[in-house]
C-alpha cells in the first residue's frame, strides 16, 4: 500500500507539472530520467535512479554557488 501511495503522488506531481506554465528545468529532466531508470533492468534500480540525480563530476568547484542541494545535477 505505501509504494501504491508513492506512486500516486508522483502521478499527482506529474499532473501539477503538466498544468503549469514555463520551461522546464533541470530538476524535471533529472527526475524524468530517473523515472526511466526504474523500468530500465531488474538490478540496481535504486543505484541507477540515485546516479540519474547526482553530479558525476569528481574535481571540486572553486566555491559554492548555493547554500543546499537542488535535488538534481543541472549538467554545467
């Protein structure tokens, strides 16, 4: 029931998301492959889904350019 529930509030996001105005950013490209990666392949859907949303550049940046995370990498 709680991954029934999960999936209905994604569904319900992805309505509001449709409804609205603008350009999408980042974050919902980042989700929409993410989303992608859980019907990809039977093994490591988390790990997948995980590294669709994280930065896989390995050098550090001189400084930060916010003060949290965003919830996707923007792909600078």
């Amino acid at each position: 029931m709680e991954a029934r529930a999960k999936l209905i509030d994604i569904a319900a996001f992805l309505d509001r998301v449709e409804r609205s105005e603008g350009d999408p950013d980042f974050r919902l490209t980042g989700f929409n492959e993410a989303l992608k990666q859980l019907g990809a392949s039977k093994a490591q859907r988390a790990k997948k889904v995980l590294l669709s949303l994280s930065d896989p550049t390995t050098e550090p940046i001189p400084a930060a350019t916010t003060k949290a995370a965003c919830g996707a990498w923007p792909g600078n």
